[in-house]
C-alpha cells in the first residue's frame, strides 16, 4: 500500500511540475520558482526509480546445475530405453512451462 502511495505521489509531482515549470517560467520569469518546481520534479523523478528498482517483485530465475544434469541423465535413460528423444524432450519443454504457469 505504501508503494502504492508512493508512485501515486511521485506521479502527481509530475503532472503538476511541467505547467509548474511553464507558468513559472512565463509568469515573472522567477528563478527561484522555476529551480524549485524543476528541481522537485527531478526528486520525484529519482524517488520513483529508486521505489521502482526496490520493489521489483519478478524474481531472476536461478539455473541449478544440479537438477539440469539430472534431469538430462533421465532424459538419457528413457531414450536408451526406447522413447523418442524428440518426444521425451518436448514433453520436458511442456513442463516447464507448466511450472512457469505459462501453458
């Protein structure tokens, strides 16, 4: 919820720094207003960057050797045993998909 908040307000800062900058900029060509909203919106802009890069809730994906190997070792045995390679590997294609929740 927080985050939420948080992206909510860096937002608004946005939408309200670019005819902040115009009105300011036009209006009495104030430095002072003009480096304040200016420089409001480039905080905005960083805190939202930094909220963004923080809270990324897709994981990496980690490769296990291990479980790769042993899986390619079964996938060896059923093709020695007969099974189509082909087959065999599609089919653990088809899972991983499946576990990915991509199907």
């Amino acid at each position: 919820m927080a985050v939420r908040i948080v992206r909510i307000t860096c937002f608004g800062l946005f939408l309200a720094g670019i005819p902040g900058l115009i009105v300011s900029s036009i209006a009495g060509n104030n430095e002072g207003w003009v480096l304040s909203i200016g420089l409001t919106t480039a905080v905005a802009a960083l805190v939202l960057i930094a909220v963004s890069a923080t809270t990324a809730t897709r994981r990496l994906e980690v490769f296990d050797e291990v479980v790769a190997e042993r899986v390619e070792m079964r996938v060896r045995s059923l093709v020695e045993a007969g099974a189509d390679e082909g087959e065999v590997r599609a089919l653990v294609r088809d899972s991983i998909d499946l576990a990915r929740g991509e199907s």
